[in-house]
C-alpha cells in the first residue's frame, strides 16, 4: 500500500499566518482618475476593475470603469458611458467583468476582461449590487425599488448574462431596499442584503430565506441600519456583511458580522466593536467594504467614522483578521495610531472608497479619495503584499491522487522529492488546473509506489 506523509501540508499552515516583518507595508500605485471607488480583483489579484464617479449623484460629475491587468502598475479607460459608476465584480480570471451605473440604470458586462462591454439585457431599474461566479457563467444583480414601485429583487444569469430571471419571489416583508450580493465560487449559494436583512438562497437564488437582521452593538431606539456590504468563502458557508448606519442618534456604531455555517449562527466581530458607544478612537458608521478569502479564514473590511465631523466624508479604519472574524489587526506597516487614516496622507478628510482582497488573502488592494469643500484631490491606490505561505492539501479524487493550494497572489511551482530533507527536489511536470468551484490550483500527481513529499516553492 502507497505511503503518504502529510508533513508538508502542516508546515505550510504553520507558516500561514502574517509575519509583520515581512510584509512590504502599503506600496502606492498610479490612481488613474480623482473620483473613484469600489474595486475588484481576480482570484490572483493581478487583474483589477475600479469604478469611476464615485461622488457622481452627489456632485453630478461623471467618469468611467478603469481595468488593470498588472496589479495597478497601468490603467485602461474602458469604453463606458461617462457617469457614476457604483458596484464592480469579476471572475476568477478577470475574463468576465460586471459593474452598475446610477445614472442609466444599467448594468454592464465584458466578457473580454474589460476590452469590450456591453449593457446587459435587464430593464431600467436602480441596479445596486452585483456578483460573479468564479468561471463568470452565472451572475447575479440587485435592484432596489424606487418611490413608484418600480423593478426590485435578486436577478441571476445562468449563461454568462445572455438571459436573467428574477432569483425567486421577493419575500413578502422585503421594503425592496436591496444592496450587495455575494455568491459562492460555483454560483448555488447567493447571499443580498435588503435594508437591514441579509438573505441567503442555497439553490442560486430559486428560494430566499432570512438568515440575519442586523442589530448592531451600541445601538439606539432611533437607529436605522443596513447592509452595507456582503462578502463570502469560496464554497458559501463562511459569510461577512458590514453594517451602516441609515441615521438616527448622532454616535450610531455598527460593526461586522460573520458566519460560518451559510448564515444560520452569526457573531458581531469584537475587533470591529467600539469599546464603548462614544469612543471617537475606534468608532464606524459605515463598513463600506468587507472581503473573505476562498477559505473564509481571512478577511479585511474598510470602514468610516463618523459622518460631517470633518470634511464632507468621513475617515475609517482598514483591518484584517487572520481567524475569520474572531479577532482583528491593523495590517502591517500601519502604525496603530494612524489606523484610520490611508497610508501617505496626514488629511482626516481622506476616506476609503473600496477594498479588494485576493483569494489567498495575501494581496490587498484600497482606495481612497480626499473631499474637502466639494473638492476631490489627492486619490489614491494602494496595495498590501504579505507573505503568507501556501497551505498544501493533498487528497484523492477519482482514485488518483490531488495537490491543491488556493489560488496563490504569488508565483509558485510544485516540486516533489521522496526525503523531505533531500538536497534535489524536481518539478512536478503537470501544470495545475484551476478548480472554479473551490477557487483552488489542482495537480493530478501520478503514483510512483513509494513515498513522496510535496512543497510550493517561490519563483519569479
């Protein structure tokens, strides 16, 4: 019988977790616009998509969708209408892309990582958010219904946005105010947020139920709460939704919540909590965005702080979490006081508008803007390399046998060698095979009847 040691695989979790001496810190990239805002990434993060007219309803500006595929070295302008352009989503790949805009109504699709695009077959409606499956053939988006009853719901694509259909029967006790969605690698499990509700369907949207109302720590009788954001794990079962505050008292806190059973058990996250409701050094009116790893063991959320206090937008907090939400850090190379503020500004009106995290939760990528007066200045693009070492699986599928890692930010090659201390490892011949629906690199290694070690190895 074949002998396996899975030594390698524990090592590679012992060396998973962040080493702060490691970490480069924030490195600054070219901000190809002044207004911009929420961002996505490829599974890798090398491929980004960045939304432009992120103040467009409230200064009637307007820009357009901004593609990078060299992780923010180099921007291109896509050919877009000119407006304000609120949600952005991408596959695994960066192939397929998706992103809203408020002032159409519409929602736009490139199938050609943002080349070409072109306006899905939806009606007019007030699209909000949108989210992809890992291979981009199924698709979701939100619309919120306006004043005069106008299209609202959960919408989903099954062929790469060709055709939609309404993802189930609003429930009866929707207000119709539904923002962002998230799905799962394959698709099935999709999760939206509708006013303070988070919704989960198990089946791609056919059945919705309520999973979580929000209810904030340090809340007050005339709070109002929302979902501001929804992220979750490859496979849908580890879930986050940051929280906003709709108004009511002045010092409204909110926080994250996670899950790890798709939704039916949450918890408020305590590093996200302010220690108490009028603590000005850790509090949060808007968790803008939140975002998970394929494995739901990492997350990073970025947050706002107390709106009009300075400025015309507030300053807030990026944190990461390493436990999938049990407890939070600020990410290396930011000094603690300085937590709320985005790296290379001293401004307490610069803000955060969007956050994207790799699937390996090794590369994080921000943006912020500076609004002072009615005046945007100062953007910025960041982005965040740590070095977290790979996690090796190694399992048996279809009777042969299976090396996986999640996909990695950085470059690897697997090696083999049948002493774990041997001077001569070998690269493993076969090229590995992106699984979509665990968002994990595959190498089917063949049998050799005797013992063999596996390790990831850094190339350039």
């Amino acid at each position: 019988m074949r002998s396996l040691s899975v030594t390698v695989a524990a090592l590679g979790a012992a060396l998973a977790a962040v080493d702060a001496s490691l970490a480069q810190g924030w490195v600054q990239l070219t901000a190809p616009s002044a207004n911009i805002g929420p961002i996505a990434c490829s599974a890798d993060g090398s491929k980004l998509l960045l939304a432009g007219g992120y103040l467009f309803n409230l200064y009637g500006g307007g820009d357009v969708l901004y593609v990078s595929h060299d992780s923010g070295a180099t921007w291109m302008a896509a050919a877009v209408p000119t407006g304000g352009w609120h949600a952005v989503a991408s596959s695994a790949d960066g192939t397929v892309l998706m992103a809203t805009e408020t002032g159409s109504r519409a929602v736009y699709i490139s199938t050609d990582a943002g080349t070409n695009w072109s306006r899905a077959a939806l009606p007019v409606a007030l699209w909000q958010g949108v989210a992809c499956s890992a291979n981009g053939a199924v698709l979701y988006a939100t619309a919120s219904r306006t004043a005069n009853g106008s299209l609202e719901g959960v919408y989903a694509s099954a062929d790469g946005g060709a055709t939609w259909s309404q993802a189930g029967v609003p429930p009866a006790t929707s207000n119709g105010d539904w923002g962002p969605v998230a799905c799962s690698a394959d698709g099935t499990r999709v999760m939206a947020g509708e006013g303070a509700h988070v919704w989960i369907s198990t089946n791609s949207g056919m059945n919705l139920r309520l999973a979580f109302t929000l209810d904030p720590p340090y809340w007050y009788d005339s709070d109002q709460f929302g979902c501001a954001s929804l992220a979750c794990s490859a496979d849908g079962r580890k879930v986050a939704v940051g929280a906003q505050s709709l108004g009511g008292y002045v010092y409204s806190q909110v926080a994250v919540a996670t899950s790890a059973d798709s939704g039916a058990r949450w918890a408020w996250s305590p590093g996200t909590i302010p220690t108490n409701a009028l603590d000005w050094g850790g509090e949060c009116g808007y968790w803008l965005a939140v975002c998970v790893s394929a494995d739901g063991r990492r997350l990073a959320a970025a947050g706002s702080g107390e709106w009009g206090a300075v400025g015309a937008l507030p300053i807030g907090p990026v944190l990461m979490s390493e436990d999938s939400g049990a407890s939070w850090f600020v990410p290396p190379g930011v000094a603690d006081a300085n937590w709320r503020v985005p790296p290379g500004t001293t401004n307490s009106v610069a803000s955060w508008t969007g956050l994207a995290l790799s699937a390996d939760g090794s590369r994080l990528t921000g943006v912020f803007i500076h609004d002072e007066c009615c005046e945007i200045y100062s953007p910025g693009v960041v982005a965040q390399q740590m070095d977290l070492a790979p996690v090796i699986d190694i399992g048996v599928s279809a009777g042969q046998l299976v090396v996986s890692w999640v996909v990695p930010s950085a470059h690897f090659a697997l090696q083999q060698s049948s002493a774990i201390g041997a001077a001569s490892w070998t690269n493993v011949a076969a090229a590995p095979v992106l699984n979509y629906s665990t968002l994990r690199e595959e190498v089917i290694v063949p049998s050799s009847g005797q013992q063999m070690f596996y390790r990831l190895v850094s190339r350039p």
